[in-house]
C-alpha cells in the first residue's frame, strides 16, 4: 500500500487517518521576529519624530494648544511632584541622619541632603511621576481621538495633526519638566530639613547655607535642565504611542500602558548616558 496518510488498522475499514503533529515555531523564528519588530519600532518613531520636527518649525504656530498643554502638564502636575518630593526628603532625611550618625559626619547632613536630592533624586522622581500622570494621559487621549477618527477628521480639515496634536504636546512637556524639577527639589529640601529639626534643632538658614557652602551652578543647573530631555522622551513616547493606535478600546488601553512602561524605561536609561555627559563635560 502506499504512503498516503492512512494508517491500517486490524478490523476497521477503511484506514485511520494518521494525525500529524505541528511542531511549535523555532526559537530562531521568534527571535528573528522580535529582532525585526524592534527595528521597525524604533524606524517607525524616527519617521515620526521627523514630522514632528518639520511640523513644529514650520508656520501657522498653535499658541493657544501650546498654553493649554502647559497647563495640563505643569500647573496640574505640580501638586503630585510636590508630595512626591515631600516624601523623598523625609525619606532621605532619616536615612541620612542614620547613615551619617554611625560614622561621626552629622555635620556632613545638610550638604548631604542637599546634593541628593538636586543631582540625583529630584530629577528622576520628577521625571517618573509626570511619565505616569502625563505619558499616560496623553497616550489615551490621542489613542481615543485615533480610533474614533478625530485625528482624520483633523487632518480632512487641512490642519496638520502633527503641529496641533504632537508638537504642541512635546514642547510643553520639555518646558515645564525643568520647572516642576524645581518644585519637586524645594519640596524634598524643605520636608527633609523639617523632619531634621525635628529631632534637632536646626534653622533652616543654618541648612541651606551649610548645604550650599561651596557649590557652584555647574553642579546644579545640568542635573536640573537635563530633565529637558526627559520631556522629550514622555512627549514624544506618549505622542507616538496614541497616534498609532488600532483596535478600538482595548488599544487605547495599550496606548496608554506602553506609554507609561516605554517612557519610564527610556527615561532611565537616559538618566545614565546624561549623568555620564555631566560627570565628563560640567565637572
């Protein structure tokens, strides 16, 4: 008999088909899958970001989007990074004086303090609360208006969705990133010289003086304004993720996640390539 598939069984006519077992894809197939999505990810935010670019520069200007977004992105953030930074300096304020109290260097405590929080904890933080409030509200909003089709309806109307809706969105979050860092540092600075006084009597003329002995802006203002690019990475994240959304609700919903997850995770990895330029060209 020929190979035909069939199988003979003794007593059944005709033969049993034979059942044939697919095997998974291979671990080079999903690899080189993944390896092909990451590049189309990372093409595809390039062509993006240059439309924005070119967007951006070029005439009319949306002022009044652009006022908006910077009260939706500084004025109703301030409130979050306020307390977020309230909490990091009593945090740190009590670690601080445990730490520096086991090795005799109390003196060192406002200085200590001081540095912590402008050059490493204030801009991360900052960064971290305004990618979760911000990136998430902006990718779900754009998500929304991309899958009920307002953006085409945008675009029908002669008016380039990438100057109203993205440009607008991205430069906001650039500006006001630096300024809600500030709001974020004088919080922790202040919580975290109370939480001091406290335990010992401290003037907080005292603190600010022995914290800033010394100093110069170079070792201030870097760490501050580099949280510029922070923005740049929630904006343009948040941006990109909305505006490319499909599949109704459930694809909002993931907008909305990747811009959390994407724009937290960038960030960070930011954070160590622009503390490394810092350390090279500001010190």
């Amino acid at each position: 008999m020929k190979n035909s598939g069939l199988t003979a069984v003794a007593g059944i006519s005709p033969p049993l088909p034979v059942r044939r077992i697919e095997l998974l894809p291979s671990v080079a197939g999903n690899a080189t899958k993944l390896f092909n999505g990451f590049f189309e990810w990372f093409g595809s935010l390039g062509i993006f970001s240059w439309r924005v670019l070119r967007a951006a520069v070029t005439p009319p200007y949306e002022w009044r989007e652009l006022i908006r977004q910077l009260d939706e992105v500084g004025s109703k953030s301030l409130p979050l990074v306020a307390m977020a930074g309230a909490a990091i300096g009593v945090i740190l304020s009590l670690e601080a004086r445990y730490s520096l109290s086991r090795f005799g260097a109390k003196s060192m405590f406002p200085a200590t303090l001081v540095y912590s929080v402008i050059q490493v904890m204030g801009p991360v933080i900052t960064g971290l609360v305004v990618s979760g409030r911000v990136g998430a509200g902006m990718g779900a909003e754009l998500a929304s208006m991309k899958v009920t089709e307002q953006i085409d309806a945008i675009e029908a109307s002669a008016i380039n969705p990438y100057r109203l809706l993205a440009a607008t969105r991205i430069l906001a979050c650039i500006l006001m990133l630096p300024l809600l860092t500030i709001a974020t540092d004088a919080s922790a600075l202040l919580t975290g010289w109370f939480a001091q006084a406290m335990v010992e009597p401290l003037s907080f003329h005292q603190f600010i003086a022995n914290g800033f002995n010394g100093a110069t802006f170079s070792a201030f203002l870097p760490q501050t304004f580099k949280t510029a690019v922070y923005g740049l990475i929630i904006g343009l994240i948040a941006c990109f993720q909305g505006m490319r959304t499909r599949g109704g609700a459930a694809g909002v919903g993931r907008a909305a996640t990747n811009s959390v997850v994407l724009a937290s995770l960038f960030l960070i990895l930011a954070d160590v390539v622009l503390v490394k330029f810092i350390l090279v060209f500001f010190t």
